[in-house]
C-alpha cells in the first residue's frame, strides 16, 4: 500500500487523528476500551503522539493496513491497532490494547 515506510504512515495517523471527525471506533473497539479502561481522550493522544514500532500489516480482505500505535498515557503503556488506506483520511481503531498487561 502506497509503499510508505512507517514513519510515513505514523505522520499520516497523527495528521488524520488531529482531526477527531476522521477517527472511527469499531464496536469491538470500544468494548476492548471499556474492558482496559481507555478513555476516548486517552485513545485519541495514543493516535496523536503515539510511535508505530511494528510494520503495519496488510489486510487483505478489507485493502486497508493495519497499524500499532503505542503511547504512555495516564501512567500506561497503551496501543491501538488502526485500519488505515493512503487513499482515505479516515483511521478506523479496531482494537485496544493495554501493554502493561499483556
């Protein structure tokens, strides 16, 4: 997708993200949020500041790329797992993640 290197995609989620009308939460999301406890604002600082360590991976079936965010936020190590197309601003967060727990 695009051929961008993962700083290039990290740029364009927090660039999307500054934006919240370009952020979209899956019902799974927000369940895996609510379960860990992840605010909406913490959630949007992860998108806004966070580090993309992992290649993103491909999702084939939907031609999207799946991204890693992580962040410390509120004394956590947190991630959030976003659906990403160069072609779209919109960044779809398909799950949640608290790192400190595994």
């Amino acid at each position: 997708m695009a051929g961008w290197s993962k700083s290039q995609w990290q740029r364009f989620i927090r660039q999307a993200a500054g934006e919240a009308r370009n952020v979209i939460f899956t019902d799974h999301a927000l369940l895996r949020m609510r379960q860990r406890q992840i605010s909406r604002d913490a959630a949007m600082a992860i998108l806004r500041k966070g580090t993309l360590h992992r290649e993103p991976e491909p999702n084939l079936r939907r031609g999207t790329l799946e991204c890693r965010m992580e962040y410390y936020v509120v004394g956590r190590h947190l991630a959030l797992v976003a659906a990403v197309d160069a072609a779209n601003p919109a960044v779809v967060v398909v799950t949640a993640i608290d790192l400190d727990r595994g």
